[in-house]
C-alpha cells in the first residue's frame, strides 16, 4: 500500500493517512492481518512528525480498522461488514448527489435521472 499525502489539499495529514488506509481495507488491497508499517517508519517514509502517524493510527484503532499489539505492530483487524456497508453506501450518496446536481443544472427531471438509473442498473446484471 502507498500513501500519499498533500499539503496543499486543506485535509490534516493525519486525516489524509487515515483515509488511505480505510479506502485500502475497503478495496481489499489490506486484508485481516495485514502489518501496516511501523509508526516510526511511516513518518520517516512520508517524511512528517510522528506525532502525525500516531494519530493516524490512533484513529483507526479507535474506528475498529486496526489493532496495535505492544512490541509486535499494528494488524488490520478483519472487515466489519456494517462499515463496508455505510462506507458503500456514503459513496453511493457522494455520486447520485453529484448526478441530480447535474440533471438539475440541465433541467432534467427526476424521472428522467430515474429511468436512466434502472437502464443502467439492469445492464451491469445481464
């Protein structure tokens, strides 16, 4: 897994981190088990405060995405179904508030945006 991160993106760097390595769970590029890097070696790669990483890692030990076992590192921690779930459905939302801004913008009506939708669900299942 590669983390990048950005100054200039108005999102803490912390918070950047965190969501990289939920977005990397989620895609199942990190599965049950996996050993994120240490946190000394994740600030040294990045090159950011320690402080930074331990925060990050805090973070997602307190959300359930990870464990940090004394001496031996952090591991994610296997999938919880219902965050699958919620974070599925957040993007869901994220991308049909983007498509009805667009259909409103263009004056399409509701209907429309609807029809287009079960068109395009029924071709993803044939």
């Amino acid at each position: 897994m590669k983390i990048i991160i950005s100054n200039r993106s108005g999102v803490p760097i912390y918070e950047q981190i965190k969501e990289q390595v939920k977005a990397a769970i989620f895609s199942g590029e990190l599965r049950e088990d996996d050993v994120l890097p240490s946190i000394r070696q994740l600030a040294r790669d990045l090159k950011i405060s320690v402080i930074t990483t331990t925060r990050a890692y805090s973070d997602l030990e307190l959300e359930g995405f990870i464990a940090n076992v004394q001496g031996k590192g952090c591991y994610v921690l296997p999938r919880n179904k219902e965050l699958a779930r919620e974070n599925a459905m957040h993007r869901i939302e994220d991308g049909l508030s983007a498509a009805i801004a667009a259909a409103k913008s263009e004056d399409i009506i509701k209907e429309e945006v609807i029809e287009r939708l079960n068109l395009l669900w029924e071709a993803d299942y044939e």
